[in-house]
C-alpha cells in the first residue's frame, strides 16, 4: 500500500466512522476503485478503525471518567451508573448479530451494488430522523427498551453502506430521546463496538513488515484526526436537526456507485 493511499483511506475512514455516511461503504468503494480491496487488506482496516477508537477515547475523556468513577464509588454524578448499564445493555444485540451472521457479513462485504443501494437507505434513514418531532426537545433518560433498540441498529449496521453512527443516532431519535443524549450515547456504544471488532481481527497485526509500517501509522494518525474533526462537526449538526444534509450526499453517491460501478 502506498502512502498516499494510506491518507486517504485513513482521512476517508475517520470522517465516514463517525459522520453518518458508513465508513464500510465507502472503505469497499474506495478500496474496489484504488485497488487495495480484498482480505489482504483487513489489517490495515483494522488499524484505522483504532485510530478513530482513539478519537473517542479523546473527545469524550470527561465522560469517560465520569462514568468509570461511578462505577467504582458511590457518587453517581450525571447518572454514569445508569450510562454504563445502558452501554452494556446495548452492546448485547449487537454482539450477538455480530457473531450470529459474521461469515454472511464477510460474505457481501465486496459487493458494491449492495453498498451503494444500502447507501441510499441510511439517506432515507436519517431524512425521517430529521423530520421526527420531539415532545419538549426530546427525553434526556435512557431506556432498556431504547437502549436494545439502538445497538440491534449499531448490530445491522456491520452491513456495509449502512452507516453506524447514523443509524444509532437515527434510532435514539425514533424512541423520543433528545438529540444531544442521542448522538452522546451513540458515540460512547461505538466504543465497545469497535474494540470488539478490532480484537477479532488482531492477528494480523503481528504480521505487519518494517515497510508497511510508514504507511500504516500514517492511515492510524489521519483516521485519528479526521476521526475526532468528524465527531465535533456531527454533535454540531444533530443538535441543529440537520442529518438531512448528509442525505443529500448519500443518494448522490448510491446513484452513482450503482450506475458506475
């Protein structure tokens, strides 16, 4: 792989994780159009996929702590208690059709027919989100029932061209939560999800060579940046109830992956 295509499928990784355009969907057609698709080419998925890990790790630090010291005293301070079992709750669908269905995934991970039409029901996804009115601005409390909800989307979407972050975010709106929470809950539900994910796929770390090296930090450090960039820009446009935006985007990209692809 060379440089400028490791930045570029690096940048193309960190924005697409987190903004709701799939970052599998356009990682299979801009690794089918670069040439670099295939399995040979899955540990390198797997580092930029850790360097977007990193850039929530990062944003959502004072979180994180809150809600790993709640866990260990009594202080309970924004409900972090009550965020970690939801986390849990709603990584447990999501395990579960990872597991299930993980060779039929792999199976059409290299269709991009499929990718560009998938592409086009996230844009449907997210213009219904947006259209969605909230009592009062939406609930601020997690739910079990909301919480399953979310991570069976965050599950279906291992579908590539289905966009993970959109598909949460979308889903906690659909259930009446606000917003703000929605896009929060589902940025901290990726972190389970992408470790779990990254773990599986570890092997071939080991097998990474001295001259792969450059190219494979390079990816890992713009996925990072780009990663953390995207994160800000989305909490922005959620809160602003403008996801339709981003489905503009998304049909122009399925209508022209389905006609030249």
């Amino acid at each position: 792989m060379t440089i400028t295509a490791a930045l570029l499928l690096g940048l193309l990784q960190g924005l697409t994780e987190f903004l709701p355009v799939s970052s599998s969907g356009h990682l299979v057609l801009a690794q089918h159009i670069l040439g670099y698709a295939g399995a040979e080419y899955l540990t390198f998925d797997v580092i930029v996929h850790l360097g977007t890990l990193l850039a929530v790790f990062i944003y959502f630090r004072r979180d994180l702590i809150t809600i790993a010291t709640s866990a260990v005293t009594q202080k309970d301070e924004s409900q972090g208690r009550r965020w970690i079992t939801m986390i849990i709750i709603g990584t447990i669908p999501t395990v579960i059709i990872g597991l299930g269905f993980e060779d039929w995934f792999k199976s059409i991970f290299g269709n991009p027919k499929l990718v560009a039409g998938m592409l086009l029901l996230t844009a449907l996804i997210l213009l219904l989100a947006d259209r969605r009115k909230l009592k009062g601005g939406g609930r601020s409390r997690l739910t079990v029932p909301s919480s399953l909800l979310i991570g069976t989307a965050q599950g279906l979407a291992i579908i590539p061209g289905i966009s993970r972050s959109g598909s949460t975010i979308a889903t906690a709106i659909f259930t009446g939560l606000d917003p703000a929470i929605a896009a929060r809950f589902s940025f901290l539900l990726s972190i389970p999800a992408i470790l779990g994910a990254s773990v599986l796929e570890m092997g071939g770390i080991s097998g990474i060579t001295a001259q792969q090296l450059p190219a494979y930090l390079l990816g890992f450090s713009a996925s990072f940046i780009s990663g953390y960039i995207a994160i800000d820009l989305l909490l922005k446009l959620v809160i602003k109830r403008r996801l339709w935006s981003f489905s503009i985007y998304l049909a122009i990209v399925g209508v022209l992956g389905l006609i030249l692809i």
